[in-house]
C-alpha cells in the first residue's frame, strides 16, 4: 500500500482512545500479519514474542489495546492476562485474545482472568477493525467517566476545604455568640436568674439576657429570631448590643435619669423601640418574637412584653402554675404595632420561666409535640428541689430524652429562669 493511501486510510478511521497495541504472540508470522493490519490502520503498534518480554512492556506505560495469543510457551495468554489486570495502573486498557477455542467454559476462563473480547483463529481482518472499534467506544467511556470522576473528587476536595473553613468560622461564631451570654446564672439580692442558651447547629437564632441599672431593678428577656444559622446569629449579635448588660447608654430598654442613674423603660416601650429600629433597616427581613420583663425586687411587681413569643409560665410557691401573656405580634414584622403590657405579683419562692419554643414545639417519640402542658409537668417534675442553673440544666435533659430520635433537636432552645425570694 503506498504513503497516499495509508494516510486515507488513517483518515478514514477513529478508534478513538486506541493509540497504542501491544501484540503478544509467539508466531513470528502470526505477529506480522497483526502488526501490518495495525499498522495500516494508524496505530502505533508494539510486539512481543512472549508474555514475560509482554509484561516487561507494560510494567512502565500499559498500552490502550492488548491483542495476546491464548496458547504460547511459557506464560500463556490466560496467564498474561491475570498479570496485566493485577498491574498497578490508572489508565484501563482493552485485551482481546486469540484463539482457536470456542467452547463456553473457555470464553468463560478467559472472562473471569479479565479479558474483554475473543477473536477465534484464523482472522479476518474486517472483523479485527470491527472488535478493536468495539473497544475504542468501550474505552472512550470509561476515560470520560474516568475524567469526570478525577473533576468530582477535585471538586469534592475543594468543597471539604471550603466546608473546613466555614467549620472553623462557625466555631469561632459560637464562641462570639457565647460572649454574649457572659453569666449564666447570677443573684440579686436573695433573687436569682439564670439562663439556658443551647443552638441547635454551631450557631442559632435564640438569645436570652439580663441587666440590672441599680439595686432593685431588673429586666430579663428570651428571644427568638425566625429562621435559623448564619442570618439569624447575626441578628442576635446586633439585638445583644441593643439590650446590653455592660453598656447601659446603648442599651433601649434604659435612659438616663438626671445624669446619675439609669431607669427601666415600660417593656411595652422597648417592644415598639425595637420594632421601630427592625422596620427602619432596608434590606433585614428577619423578625424576632421576645418575653421581656422587668422586676422591681422589693415588692415582686412584674411587667412583661410578650412579642409573639410562646406564654411565660409561672411557678407560685404553694404549687400552682399559670401561663401569663396575651401573645402579640412578633418584632419586626409589621411598622406602627402596639404592644401590651402584662403584669404580675411574684411572691418570695414564686419563679418565673422565659422559654423558646424549641420546649413547646420539641417533636416526641410518640410523633406529637411537648406543647404546654408537657412544658409545665416537667417544669413541675424538675423545680422539686432543684433551682438555678441545675433546673433549667434538668429541663435540657428531660427535653433531649423525650424528643423523637428521628427528628433530633430542630431548634434552638432556650430559657430564663428567675427566683424571686423576697426583698
């Protein structure tokens, strides 16, 4: 065949991902009669007269096709076969072996030691071209998939950096979220408040503080912004400079009296002063519901905001309980909206509890929720002899046996708990 028509032939042809043959055969005739087909048809074609010489070939750069007799001395081409497959390599490559054997129990051995196809003894070279065709689109989808895989795991790698270095952010959120709850239990007199303050993820939406600008004076909340993570933490961090426990001049529940001493504003007032701010920041479409209540200490007199938040509940002293509140809007929903006030007496032993509705909304085992009165009988079941930090700790832990192992923790929870006892 002259240069002119191999070049057409060439250009006649697409084998695709085969560019390199290796033929194995121990007939030197057999391997040129292969090689010069192949060669014809644009492949560059190496030979070996052995399985050994064969797989001294591969060790370094395995071919795209592998054409091997069955029957050779030596190593045979069954043999050969199970020794390429178990090569340590990247790139798959395409065998097909010789025989004269049709029988299924054979083709069946040859299968199982890794070959792909058989051509039966003597050849035709049509249908040579047509198997090596076969395996070209064979091998042309396994590299494609080969390469899609290789950019997934480049893309995974990627996206477990990315994901380590939100984790760590998200760490270092929590503890600038924790900062912001600086005291979880604190006393006032012989009263006490204590807070309970659990995310459900890194970060989360609730906030729960307390401040008090002189001896007597005390104003307590439970917060809870809509939705939950990265958004509603954020909002947390600016409600907790709003309501500050350190900085009294930055903090609208207070003004300053006569410039010496800071007041109490009604919580009816802070509720529509937040309100207000929220409305008046484009762009924020997140909202808050809030229990926020102030305690004159030397009478027990209590005055309360509920902000769409779920109903404060009361432990008086003999036993009983109540769940004070009207409801109301939540914060930041709507401009121009009142709020009402409630108020109440404690007396000494009376307690308080500020709660979020991670308690209330908590999905059990038995597929319903806690709601209130599953709130107010483990209120009950964990203030026998327990108070401060160990009850609400005592809450926590009733709560995460009850809720359903399926569902888990799906919000945060929190809550504020105060002890009256007596001027």
């Amino acid at each position: 065949m002259s240069g002119a028509n191999l070049e057409e032939a060439r250009s006649d042809l697409d084998f695709g991902a085969i560019r390199k043959v290796l033929v194995v055969d121990d007939s030197r005739l057999q391997r040129r009669i292969l090689v010069a087909s192949l060669r014809k048809w644009g492949f560059d074609v190496l030979e070996a007269e052995s399985g050994d010489v064969a797989m001294a070939m591969c060790a370094d750069d395995p071919p795209d096709l592998v054409v091997s007799d069955w029957i050779m001395p030596g190593m045979s081409g069954l043999d050969f076969c199970r020794a390429f497959r178990a090569l340590d390599s990247e790139q798959y490559s395409y065998f097909i072996l010789l025989t004269s054997k049709s029988e299924k129990q054979e083709v069946a051995r040859g299968l199982d030691a890794g070959a792909d196809d058989f051509l039966i003894k003597p050849l035709e070279a049509g249908e040579l071209r047509a198997r090596i065709s076969a395996g070209a689109r064979i091998l042309d989808m396994q590299r494609e998939l080969s390469e899609k895989n290789r950019l997934i795991e480049s893309a995974l790698e990627e996206l477990k950096l990315a994901h380590d270095a939100i984790d760590k952010d998200l760490i270092q959120a929590r503890k600038i979220q924790e900062s912001l709850v600086p005291e979880l239990t604190r006393e006032f007199g012989k009263s006490r408040v204590s807070l309970l303050l659990k995310p459900c993820g890194h970060i989360g939406g609730d906030l729960v503080g307390m401040f008090s600008p002189g001896v007597n004076r005390l104003g307590f909340y439970s917060i809870d912004v809509s939705g939950h993570g990265i958004t509603s933490a954020m909002m947390t961090a600016r409600l907790g400079s709003y309501l500050s426990s350190t900085h009294f001049d930055q903090n609208v529940a207070m003004e300053p009296r006569f410039n010496k001493f800071y007041a109490l504003l009604p919580p009816e007032d802070v509720a529509e002063a937040l309100n207000c701010r929220l409305m008046a920041d484009a762009g924020i479409e997140e909202y808050f519901t809030m229990a926020y209540a102030i305690v004159d200490l030397r009478n027990g007199h209590v005055k309360m905001v509920q902000a769409g938040h779920p109903h404060p509940l009361l432990l008086r002293h003999d036993g009983s309980t109540e769940f004070l509140g009207e409801g109301g809007l939540p914060i930041g929903l709507l401009p121009n909206v009142s709020f009402h006030q409630t108020e109440t007496h404690l007396k000494p032993g009376d307690k308080l509890l500020l709660y979020s509705d991670g308690f209330t909304e908590c999905h059990l085992a038995d597929g319903g929720l806690l709601d209130e009165a599953g709130l107010r009988q483990m209120a009950l079941e964990c203030a026998a002899g327990r108070g401060g930090s160990e009850f609400l700790d005592d809450m926590f832990w009733k709560l995460t046996q009850v809720m359903s192992p399926d569902e888990g923790m799906g919000d945060d929870v929190s809550a504020v708990f105060f002890e009256y006892n007596g001027p």
